[in-house]
C-alpha cells in the first residue's frame, strides 16, 4: 500500500467525520441559543480530530520503518552472503529497495536481486503495519471527537485555536528559513576554515581548487578568494553599474518628468518585461550574439588571442538586466520629493531639466543611492549570466576584455563537479556562499536604513 | 522710457536663455535614448530568439525529449519536470505563505519576535538564488537524503525562495481591504477567525493571487540554486513523479546552450520562446486578475 495512498484514506475519512458530525449536530439544535458553536464547527473539530493523529503518526512511521525494514531484511537467509556492515551493504540494500519498488530499475551490485525478495517482504509487512496504526488512531481520535458532539461542547473555540496554531506555524517557516541558510553556510564554512585557513581564503590571490585532489597541508594556496571578489565586484558593480545607472535614471526621469501619459502606459511594461525576463535567457543571449562581438571588438584594439568570455559580455547584460530595479527605484524616490520642491524652482525661472538637476535628484539622492545598492546587491548575486558568459579563469586583471570569474560562478561549478561533499573544494563553495549571503544582507540592511530614514524626512 | 531696451533683449541674455534651452532639449534627448536602448535592446533580444528559433517550433519539438542530436532534441520531459516542480512549490508556498501573511498582518502582536519574522521575510526576498541552492543541498539533499535532481527537490527549494514574495504580497493585499469590514462583521458577532476566513480573506483573494502568479512565474525561469541540487543531469525519460530524475524548462535551455553541435542554437532558442510564452502567459494572467477583481475602496 502506498504511503500517498494511506494519507487520502485519512482524508477521506476526515470528510466522512465532518458530514457525520455536523449531521449529528445539527439533530442536537432545539432552537436560538441552545448551541455552543454552529453543526459545522462539530464537522471540523471531527474531522481534524482524525486527520491529525493519522498524520502525526504516518510521520513518525516514515522516519522509524526505514530502520525496521533493515534489520527485517538483515535477518533473513538471503542476507547471510551480505558483507559486514559498512558503506557496501548499505549501499546493496539501499539498490535492492531501489528494484523492489520499480523491477527495471538499473542497479550495479549482484548481490542486490538476490535481497530483493526479502526486502519486498519487509516492506510491504511493514507498510501494512503502518497503514494499520495510522488508521487506527484516525478512527480512535474521530470515535472520541464524535463521543464529544454535545450542544454545550465548544467546537468553535477548539477549531480556532487549532487555526490560529497552523497560522503561528506558518509564519515560523520564515524564520526557520533563515536560521537554516545561516546555520548550513556557517557550519560548512566551519569544517571548510579546518583546511584553508581564513587569512589565506580571504586575502590569498591564487584560486585553483581541484574536488579530486588529495587534501595536503598546504591546500591553502589554491584557495585564495581574492580574484573572485575581484571579478564579482568589477562585473556587478562597476561595468553592470555603468550600463545600468545611466541607463536606469534617465529613463526613470524621462518617463516621470517628460513623457506623455500614452508613452508611460506603454514603456513601464516594457521595463517590467526586461525584469521578468529568465536570467539564463539573458545568459544564453550574453554568450550567443554579446560575447563574439566583444571578442571581434578586442581583436579589433589588437589583443591577440581573446577568449570568447569576457568580464564586459557579462557585465553589458547583466546592466541591462538591472536597468529596471535602478528606474523604478529611482521613479519612487522622485515622486516622493513633495512637489512644493519642484514647483517652487520652476516658479523661480528654472527650465525643467535645471529643476531635476539641481532640486530633484538632490532631494531624491538617497532614496536613488540605495536603489542602487539594491541593484549591486542583485548584481552581485546573479548566477546564469556570470555563468555562461564570463568564464572560469581566475584572473587578476583590469581589463573588461579578460575573462573573469565570480563568486556565484565558482559556487555552481564547484558543486557541479561530484565532489566529495567533504572535501575543501565543495566546502569552499560554503564559504563562498556565506561571504556572499553576509554582503547581500548588509546591502540590503543599509538601503532599507536609508529609504526609511528618506520617507520619514518628507513626512 | 521707449527708447531704453529692456535687459531680455540685450545680445548676452538672448544667448543665455539659447544656451539654457539648448540644455533643456539635449537633456530631453537623452531620456529618450535611454528608452530606446532600453527598448530595443529587448527587441533584438526576441528578435534574435525568434530568428533562432522558430524554424524548431514543431509538433515533435513539444512531444520529444532530450536526446544526444539536435533533431531528436525536445522540451517534453523537461516541460513535465517543471510541471511537477511547480506542483510542489505551488502547494508548499501558497497555504504556508496565505496563513502566514494572514497571521502577520491581522493577529501578531506587535513585539519583538514579530519584528524578528519580518526582517528575516524582508530579507530572505533580497537573498541571492543561488543561497537557497545551498540551504536546498545541505538541508534536503545531504541531511533528508531526499532524492537529488527530483522535481521534489527543486519544489521544496523554490517554494522556499517564493514564499517571502507571497507573504509580501498578501500582506499588502489584507492591508489594503478597509477596517470598516472588520468591524461590520465583529459587530453583528462573528469571531476574529470567522472576520477574517468570511470576509477579509476573500476580498484579499485576488491580490494575494497576482503576488502568487508573479512568485509562481520567477520561480518557472529560476535556474541557479536548480544547478546545485543535480538537475543538470542528462534525463532523456520524462520523469512520471516527483521523486524521479527530471530536468525543467530554463536547466534544459542551460543544458543545450553548453552543447558544441550547432544544430542546438535552435533548439536553445525554441525552448526559450516556449518558456517566454509561459512566462508571458503567468503574467498577463495576473495583470487581468488585478484589473478585473481588484477593488478601490
């Protein structure tokens, strides 16, 4: 029996305690008043009375049966030919699971069709045994709910404080999200420090990590981050700030300031496209028609031998892709300057475009200033341009033409590559992620400082 | 008095207004280029896909899956690996983001707990991708043992990286239903928990649904964290459930742009029209959601 397929019955027999319920229920009602809560109050406290119970107890059999199920098949016959304990058998019991489920499924031990029968045996005994006690309890929780259904019995409490339980859980996953993030990246980062010392990773300028390696005391030297902020910072913060700025505030201003309402209407989507577009479409585009022209360009200036990735292909798209974080941004730090401002330069004989450089902008600059971090803190942590468009050699260089790597490229291929998941190469991407996670955040935390701080000034 | 000239019509002030008017209209000029390029920058990006790729768009395109040559190459099983994936992450993060939402805006007490929930919301929405790839292999993958490359897998990670865009959304959608229905519905005698089931909820309904679609639709283009948790393993079967092997839309145009054989430039780009016409398809969805249901109060 299915595992998915017990969860529907407890469902199913949920629905049937709320109809029976609220049916009793609604015999017991004799007039205005005479209840505590309405028949289908009674129906939910039933039918939560079963589905509750089955689940809990369905979880906890998820988590104990696997074990069982082992030592069932271990004691077997067919076992006895089974190596001792060790990554070996597990790995045989483990494939023997695999064609016990699905018989065309490809394994590579031998040994494993031989467990298969046992193994089957096992759990199909143990999933009827599971299946037994989860609709054991639904029946046992629905039978003492629907002992409970009395005129006087609080349904409606009772189903409240379940829901108000289920909305406190709910926004406890955020939390626990981020604690999960902060907890994983550090923990790593923690056994990665074991290997490569700090010092070395944060301020060590040659990066060559190799997931097949063996680890050595002197690992360190290859695994020195420098060139990697260096790349990431020059792509995302610097070429992708110098398309995305311009470009961005220009027509922030132009639309809020200049343009008729028609073009408005038809613009701001065309915007709003460029933000939703998928980053691996503007990656296969950075690295499909970007990347050669770039490429025929440095032949062009002379550099012999140019590679096809380039920092400037990356950061060319990647400021294109910024364009509308930076415009709308901006267009709300501009509307936010009360119009007084404005109306009072116009009045004195200012042109227009002297009222938004001289009055607006300034007045808008914080607010335009952490839009901007907002967009280097996206710049910096977008992953598919960088990675099919700036390439994998760590080079320390100032040339745009260059092929350059960055922080979120290095995470990807060093996971890419079926490491080890404990050797120093797969833990650095750990490490690199929670230098990542620790910029982003302050970028974040500053610009949202400042746009309070903006608000609370024109208030 | 007739004779004397007014200081506008000297020769230096003529030539500073036509120098200032000068500035006005290249300032002017240089929005409107901004735009341009803008523009048709995203013109010759669909430009260029709808060169590439419409020549791909077949009838077997859709129904093949991948394979080794261009010809046999098709978006099926990774069309279903996406349909799975989305199944997931729509089932965790709508309830949990809805309920959370619901919590946060209409029964948490202002405290310091309550700030806590809300920085970390804020701020897992500003947290890059490719992070939640990590929670998404440490967690589900190397601590669950849950099984890499699955549809689950991705679900579990993206519903995870869309539900703080579903909770920002919702509470600004309950934020904005007027209190005056409340307090109609407290005052003829429903509970908080009935006010707000009966008739906040609903009325919130299509906002929380647009922020749904827009959340549902960066999570259909996402590819980064995808990269970390195994999907880019060649999957030439179409995965029948969500534990299986699968491979979604935006990994298999990842996967094809790698390939060296020329022949893949068409398929890459006919596979990024099918998940720009998804894509498009999401979002006007949620603009006539908004246009149609939403309330002006």
């Amino acid at each position: 029996m299915a595992p998915v397929f017990i969860i529907l019955c407890a469902l199913g027999l949920g629905l049937v305690g709320w109809f029976t319920a609220r049916a009793k229920a609604r015999t017991l009602f004799t007039g205005r008043g005479s209840m505590h809560s309405l028949p289908s109050y009674h129906g939910w406290n039933v039918a939560l009375w079963i589905i509750l119970p089955a689940l809990v107890i369905w979880s906890i059999w998820q988590f104990i049966s696997p074990g069982l199920i082992e030592a069932e098949a271990l004691a077997s016959p067919a076992a006895a030919a089974l190596p001792d304990a060790g990554m070996l058998r597990s790995a045989i019991l483990s494939e023997a699971q695999k064609l016990a489920d699905d018989p065309d499924a490809i394994v590579f031990n031998p040994a494993a069709k031989e467990m298969v029968p046992a193994v089957s045996a096992a759990v199909s005994k143990y999933n009827w045994i599971g299946a037994g006690l989860t609709l054991l309890f639904a029946f046992v929780g629905g039978a003492y709910a629907f002992s409970r259904v009395k005129a006087a019995y609080p349904a409606r409490s009772l189903v409240e404080r379940t829901v108000m339980t289920a909305l406190f859980i709910a926004s406890l996953i955020a939390i626990l999200t981020t604690f999960g993030i902060i907890a994983s990246l550090i923990f790593e980062t923690g056994v990665f420090f074991s290997y490569v010392s700090p010092i070395d990773f944060l301020f060590g300028t040659h990066w060559a990590p190799d997931p097949f390696a063996p680890v050595t005391d002197n690992i360190g030297d290859k695994y020195g981050a420098i060139p990697l902020f260096w790349g990431t910072i020059f792509i995302g913060a610097i070429i992708a700030m110098i398309v995305a700025i311009p470009l961005g505030l220009m027509s922030a201003i132009y639309l809020t300031q200049y343009a008729s309402a028609e073009l408005r209407k038809v613009m701001k989507p065309v915007l709003e496209i460029l933000a939703g577009i998928p980053t691996v479409v503007y990656g296969y585009f950075a690295a499909l028609t970007v990347a050669p022209q770039v490429r025929d360009f440095a032949l062009y200036v002379g550099m012999d031998n140019p590679s096809t990735e380039s920092a400037l292909a990356a950061g060319l798209v990647m400021g294109i892709m910024i364009i509308p974080f930076v415009s709308s941004m901006a267009d709300d730090s501009i509307s936010a300057v009360p119009s007084a401002m404005r109306d009072g330069s116009l009045a004195m004989g200012a042109t227009k475009s002297e009222t938004i450089k001289k009055v607006l902008i300034p007045a808008a600059l914080p607010g335009i200033a952490a839009g901007i971090m907002l967009a280097v803190s996206r710049a910096i942590g977008e992953t598919m341009i960088v990675y099919m468009a700036a390439g994998a050699a760590a080079n320390l260089s100032a040339n745009p033409l260059d092929s350059m790597t960055t922080v979120t490229f290095q995470i990807a291929n060093l996971l890419k590559s079926d490491g080890a998941f404990d050797h120093p190469a797969t833990l650095a991407a750990f490490a690199l992620g929670l230098v990542l996670f620790i910029v982003t955040l302050l970028l974040n935390i500053i610009a949202l400082r400042i746009v309070n701080r903006f608000r609370e000034a024109y208030e | 008095m007739s004779n004397s000239v007014s200081i506008w019509q000297t020769e230096a002030m003529t030539g500073r207004v036509k120098k200032r008017y000068n500035a006005e209209r290249r300032f002017k000029a240089l929005g409107m280029a901004a735009i341009i390029i803008s523009a048709l920058f995203l013109v010759y990006l669909l430009g260029t896909m709808l060169a590439e790729g419409l020549g791909g768009l077949d009838w077997s395109f859709i129904v093949n899956s991948d394979a080794t040559t261009p010809d046999d190459a098709g978006i099926w099983g990774a069309l279903k690996g996406s349909f799975f994936t989305m199944i997931v992450t729509l089932s965790l993060a709508f309830p949990l983001g809805v309920l959370a939402a619901i919590y946060l805006e209409e029964f948490a007490a202002r405290n310091r707990w309550i700030g806590w929930i809300e920085v970390s919301i804020n701020n897992l929405a500003a947290v890059p991708s490719i992070i939640f790839g990590l929670l998404g292999l440490a967690v589900f993958i190397q601590t669950m043992h849950l099984p890499r490359s699955s549809a689950l897998v991705a679900g579990m990670t993206l519903a995870l990286m869309t539900l703080p865009v579903i909770v920002i959304a919702g509470r600004n959608a309950i934020a904005a239903v007027p209190p005056s229905i409340r307090d109609a519905a407290l005052a003829v005698g429903a509970s908080k928990v009935q006010t707000v089931f009966h008739h906040v909820l609903p009325l919130a309904l299509p906002g929380i649904l647009t922020g749904t679609i827009i959340g549902m639709s960066r999570a259909l283009g996402e590819t980064a964290p995808l990269l970390l948790i195994g999907m880019q393993a060649f999957v030439a079967t179409p995965p029948d459930g969500i534990r299986d092997s699968a491979t979604v839309l935006p990994m298999q145009v990842f996967l094809w742009s790698d390939e060296i054989d020329k022949g893949f430039v068409q398929t890459t780009s006919a596979a990024i029209l099918v998940l720009l016409v998804f894509l498009v398809t999401m979002n006007g969805l949620a603009i006539y959601l908004r246009n149609r249901f939403e309330t002006r109060w």
